[in-house]
C-alpha cells in the first residue's frame, strides 16, 4: 500500500503567496517531465479561453481530470503559456514524502488538503482565493489518481461546494463572477508498445512463476494476467477462485472487502462510488490511529482494514472492458502501469509521451445550486471533460 494515510496529527501546509518561485520553477517543468516520465512534447489548446478569464478578472477554478501522477507538472506549462501561476490543492500525503519535495510544492503554489477529515481550513482558503482572484485555483475532483485516460471517475461534489461559496462572497464583496474552466489532459504513447511492455510483463510472469509468453500479441498476454492477479486476490480474501464476468467478480470482490468494514465503521453505508466509500472508511478509522490511545494489536487491525480498503480503490481502477477488442497503446501501458503500481508500489516510465492539455469554455458559477437530481455545475464539468477527453462510452466498472 502507498503511503498515502499518515497516522500522526495533521499539520496545515499553507500556500506560498509569493510568485518567484513559482515563475521559475515553471521554466524547469520540461526538463522534469522528459527525465522523470518521460513526456518530451506539451500541446496546449484553448489557453486563449483562460486568457480571457485572467483579463475579465474573474475568480477562477480550473476542474482537471487525474489520470497520471505527473499531471500537476503538466500543468506547469499552462501556467508558462498564459503567464500565470496557479494554486493547487493537494493531499498533505504528498507533502510527506520529503522535505524537498514538500518545500518545492508549496513554492510552485500547492498547499495541503486532509483527506481524512474534514479540512475546513483548506475549504476556507481555496475560497478565498477565488474570492480575491488572486490566481487560478487547481482542483482534481476525482480525488484519485485513476490511471485511465479513457475514463473519468464519479466526481466530488465538494469542488461545486467551494466554487459556489466563493461565487456567493465574490458578488457580494466585489460584483464579481467566479467561473470553472474544465480542464482536460490526454497522453499519448509514441514508441514500440511490445518493446516497451514486454519487460514489465516479463517480471510479473516471473513473479506469477509462469513461463515467458513473450511469443503472444501483448494484449493477449495482458488479458492472461489480469485474471490470474484477480484470481489470487479471490483467493486471499475469498477462499477461492470465483466464477463470472470479470466485472462481476471485480464488484463482488470490492463489496466483499469493504461492507464487512462498512458495517463496523460507517453503519453499513454502503451508498456511492468506491472512493466515496472508501473515504468515508477512512474518516472513521483514521482519528484513533492519530491520537494513538489504542492498543498495538487493535492499531495493527485497523491498519489491516485500511490496506484493504486501499485494494478495494485499486480494484475499482480497473475497467474489465478497458483493453477489449484492438486497445490503443495507451490503454495496454495503463493496463501494466496499474499491474505494477499494485504488486510493488511503483511504476516505470515509457518514454517517448506527449501530453495534450485542453481547456474548456468558461461556467459562470452560480452563488445558489438550482433544485433537482444531481449538481448542475458538476454535470456540466463532467460533460465538458467527457468531451474533450473524446470519452463517448464510459468504461465499465
């Protein structure tokens, strides 16, 4: 499991308000991106939309999808080509990697959200960013890293939450507007997918202790592994290898890990997305491990029950028709990427990539939200990202 639930008292990082850094920390962002993931070429569409926005003075969110964990770098060119920085929000685990990490983040405009509780001092201070319009604020409102760029995970309504306070305070301080630019960024493979590919797949038969299959077509290789990987976990936590589609199994083994934990922790509630189940999961487990007044065996437990609860939002990244039918490159890398990630915590890089950032046409942010089924703003960013990430039908979960 990634070190992404931190069990010690939660300690705010502010945002930097100055701009040097963030000004030349945008200059090195090519430099990054071609040696740590291997992204030699940004395209940026729509920047004179943003520009737009930045001259009318309005309070500003960018909605971005999150595919990949170089995305807030990729980012770092669309504050290059509008001449801007941006804030970000970004969870506090990020910040706890390293110091230097953590200094270099807070200078190019991150400042800490806590996933595991209510933050409200976060919630205050991106709206009062926008309210002051003081720059475009960065938010991911899948709230994970998915992995697939061919698919946008349920959105959090707590993005129309913040954009719609500060529309509120913004018309009643300044008679000004806040509007939403949905943000879309695709990657694209250029090299040999087999050449690229075949030595992850290769490591992983190895670990599977299977013979080398490097004779097959890659995606047949990868739709041998993705089962026997699923297989092992039903064993693990199910006694044994289970019958049906691949979806099927993957929703059975999901629910067959969280509702017993459900029922302890969250009275059953059983109710939206994998993530929101798991998030609501971890607002009950984590406190007691941050106080620390439990004993060791009861503390070893409920970080048992929050390994599995990560597995659980793994499974849930995995479409089971993602590489169905003749896969694009892209589809097959992600597909390995995630194999990787889940048995050793990392990934390698495929190089050569390019990535395409698109922004979108603004929304005007209501201060009240209309009544009716679902969120209006976030339908809307969710159409816009949809479309512009060219995602006709949604992967099936």
């Amino acid at each position: 499991m990634q070190r992404i639930v931190i069990d010690k008292s939660y300690v705010p990082v502010l945002p930097y308000r100055g701009e040097m850094w963030a000004r030349m920390l945008a200059h090195v962002v090519p430099l990054v991106l071609e040696r740590k993931f291997g992204i030699t070429r940004v395209e940026i569409t729509g920047a004179e939309l943003l520009r737009e926005s930045l001259a009318a003075g309005h309070g500003i969110m960018l909605a971005v999808n999150h595919s990949r964990d170089c995305d807030p770098i990729v980012l770092g060119t669309l504050c290059r080509e509008v001449s801007q920085p941006f804030y970000m929000m970004a969870s506090w685990h990020v910040f706890e990697q390293s110091w230097w990490e953590a200094f270099l983040l807070r200078r190019a405009g991150a400042f800490s959200v806590y996933r595991e509780g209510m933050d409200r001092g976060a919630v205050n201070t991106a709206v009062e960013i926008l309210t002051r319009a003081a720059r475009p604020l960065v938010i991911f409102p899948e709230g994970v890293v998915s992995r697939a760029n061919d698919r946008l995970n349920a959105l959090m309504d707590g993005s129309a939450l913040i954009a719609r306070t500060a529309a509120k305070r913004r018309q009643k301080e300044f008679d000004r507007k806040v509007v939403v630019h949905p943000v879309a960024i695709r990657y694209e493979f250029h090299g040999d997918i087999n050449s690229a590919l075949s030595p992850a797949l290769d490591e992983i038969e190895h670990r599977l202790t299977w013979r080398s299959s490097a004779e097959l077509p890659i995606a047949e290789r990868i739709a041998h592994i993705g089962p026997a990987l699923l297989a092992l976990k039903e064993i693990e936590y199910m006694g044994q290898a289970q019958n049906g589609t691949i979806a099927d199994r993957l929703k059975n083994l999901i629910d067959h890990i969280l509702k017993p934990i459900e029922m302890e922790w969250t009275k059953g509630d059983s109710s939206g997305s994998v993530v929101a189940r798991v998030k609501r999961i971890r607002l009950a487990i984590v406190p007691d491990l941050v106080v620390g007044e439990i004993e060791e065996k009861e503390r070893a437990r409920r970080w048992d029950q929050l390994a599995d609860v990560y597995l659980a939002q793994q499974l849930s990244n995995y479409p089971p028709d993602y590489i169905a039918g003749n896969p694009k490159p892209e589809r097959l890398m992600e597909t390995v990427e995630r194999f990787e990630e889940d048995m050793t915590d990392r990934v390698r890089v495929y190089p050569p990539m390019s990535a395409k950032i698109s922004v979108g046409p603004t929304i005007e942010v209501s201060p009240t939200r209309e009544r009716g089924e679902g969120d209006s703003l976030m339908l809307e960013i969710e159409q816009q990202l949809k479309s512009m990430l060219h995602i006709t039908t949604q992967p099936t979960q």
